[in-house]
C-alpha cells in the first residue's frame, strides 16, 4: 500500500519534533496567553495594555536569508533561531513598538527533530530577549522543492504601541544627532556577499580557527544577531527619541535616512566607533569600496537613535552603563559580542540629501 512517509513526509517524525519543542515554547508565555499548544490559531489577550488611549497594532515579518546557508554547512542550528526573532522585533522597535507575540514558518526537505529542535529553541530564547510569547508556528516538510539538508524561515512579530507615542521621524532636524549602538556582528543580511567574499574570492573553510575573530570563521558568521527590544523600551521611557532606524539591508547608507524628513541629509563619521572583528577582517582584504561595505553590511552598527544635540551625551552615557542580560541566551563565545555599545557617530544636516561618508 502507498504511504504518505513513502513520499518523503514523516508525520510522525512531526510530532516527535513537537513533543521535543513543546516545553521551550511555553517558556515564552506570559500571562496574556490564553490556551495551550495544539489550538488551530495562536491566542493572545491584551488585557495588559487596557490603559493606553489609542493602541495601534504593528506588524512585521522577515526571514534569515542565505544566513542559513552557512548554518546548514555547518549542521549548526542554534544561532538562526535568534536571528529570525531579530530581525522582525528589530523592525518593531523602531516606531516605539512593544512586541508582544511571534510565530514561525519553516520549511524543509526532510524533517529531523533534533534539527527542529535547535532552531526552535533558539526562536524561543530570541523570544526571551525581547519579551514576546512564540504562540505558533508551522513546520511544513516539501520533498521535492527542497533537498534534504536545506530549510527556510520565515517570522511574524505583532507589537502594540500607544498612538501618541510612535516614533515616527518627524520630528528630526538639521544638527540633530545619531547615536549608533554595537552590531554583534553580521547579523541576517548580506551573507550571499559574504560567501562570495569568504568562500568564492578567499577560498576560506569555515572550520578554520582565526585568531583575531577568537573563534572559527564558521562560529563568526553565525554570531547571533543582537535584539535591542528591551534596550530600546528602556530608552524610550527615559528619553526623548525622534528616530530609530534598524540597520539591516542597505546598510548605514540607506537605513537611516528612511526616518527622517525629505530634504535632510546625513553625515556619518566612519571612524566614529569600533567594529566587531570580522567587519576589520573584511576592511583588511581591501577588496571592497568604502561606500560599499556601508551599503551591504552594518559594518558594527546594528541600531541609530535620533536625538537633539543636547541629549546625545546622556543618552550614550545611560546606554554604556545599562546592564544587558541577552549574553544568557547565547554560546559563551560570543558573550563580548552581545554588550551594547555607544557611540556618537553623526548629524542630520541640510546642506544635502541622502548619506555623506566621512
């Protein structure tokens, strides 16, 4: 007789993949979830945000990208997990958003629980880190459209903000000034560029140790990438913010000038902060063009707040003193690279449009 498992789809491997994820997910609840794992939809009350005058619902979703690649070179899936969080809390943040539940999508070749299991459990632990519930998910196993190593993410973040208080941009002037906070690293963007750079160009293997990443090339590129959900609440209960601009795709060149008004412009001093090891590895080649290495990576700038000259220096002051607890979450290897730093790294001008350089 044929069979489903026949074809390629284990259901019963599925479950097995459920039975091993169920109890790092319900360490994601908190009190607004209603109902338990194995409801046909995810429940959430918002029953805590009762108070705010007008609570408007913010929505994000993105993926890891070719990020993956790496992770299933490595048969490591641990790290990917956070970085699918990340990337769509991330997004929330930057409008003043609370997140305040995640739901996953992953699709595979072939189902192995274990391997669920990693990826899950690091979507869990993003989770903690920014303060959300993961209430759903779907696992979808597709033999035939993918090999039996590859796999994908997909992330749905939903956060709630009071309307009056959504950082819009609007706000932001000519001599106001950017505060970047420290990337961990690459994060989830550019990483078909890496593994031209790396792999393609340099030849390297990712198993190699490389003293002054302090670790193997493989363990740099799957640094996680850093949630600044709890950092940004932080901030903005005691700051004024005008903008916050995630940088992920299209760098410091792109990012930053989608927050603020039409006819500004920014310059941003490149020398202004420190990079994460592996961005002075790739300067180090000197194969890559200045305004392109600022364009396709974050080059140590994960995040940009907006503020009046006056309060830049406290604002830098008060986020190198908070203390950060994300290091929990994450191999001890990359422990230095979760710490957030600060550092004024440039002003909104009108002397010209878009980015200057500097």
């Amino acid at each position: 007789m044929l069979t489903y498992k026949a074809s390629g789809v284990d259901i019963d491997e599925g479950n097995r993949a459920v039975d091993l994820i169920k109890g790092k997910i319900k360490e994601t609840y908190d009190s607004n979830v209603i109902g338990d794992l194995g409801n046909f939809s995810g429940l959430y009350s918002l029953k805590d945000f009762m108070g705010m005058e007008e609570p408007v619902l913010l929505a994000s979703t993105d993926g890891v990208g070719t990020k993956l690649k790496i992770a299933q070179l490595m048969d490591k899936h641990d790290t990917v997990g956070i970085d699918l969080v990340a990337m769509c809390v991330n997004d929330l943040i930057c409008q003043g958003a609370r997140p305040m539940f995640f739901l996953d999508y992953i699709a595979l070749g072939k189902l192995v629980a274990e391997h669920i299991e990693k990826v899950v459990g690091g979507i869990a632990d993003g989770c903690k880190m920014s303060g959300c519930a993961l209430i759903g998910g779907e696992t979808a196993e597709m033999p035939g459209m993918y090999a039996d190593d590859d796999y994908d993410l997909a992330g749905f973040s939903i956060g709630i903000a009071d309307k009056k208080k959504i950082v819009s941009g609007k706000d932001v002037k000519s001599s106001d000034v950017l505060v970047g906070v420290s990337s961990s690293g690459i994060h989830s963007n550019g990483f078909s560029f890496i593994r031209k750079i790396f792999l393609e160009e340099y030849k390297y293997d990712l198993s190699t140790q490389i003293e002054e990443l302090g670790m193997t090339l493989g363990q740099a590129l799957l640094t996680p990438t850093k949630i600044y959900v709890k950092l940004a609440l932080d901030i903005l209960a005691k700051h004024n913010i005008k903008a916050i601009a995630h940088i992920t795709g299209g760098g410091l060149v792109e990012n930053v000038v989608r927050v603020i008004p039409k006819g500004l412009g920014l310059d941003i001093d490149t020398k202004s902060w420190d990079k994460a090891p592996i961005f002075k590895m790739i300067e180090g080649f000197d194969a890559i063009e200045k305004r392109e290495l600022h364009k396709s990576f974050n080059m140590g700038v994960g995040l940009v707040f907006i503020v009046d000259k006056e309060d830049a220096d406290a604002l830098v002051k008060f986020i190198n003193e908070r203390p950060n607890d994300n290091a929990q979450y994450v191999d001890p290897i990359y422990k230095d690279l979760m710490e957030d730093k600060a550092y004024i790294i440039g002003s909104v001008t009108d002397s010209h449009e878009g980015v200057e350089l500097l």
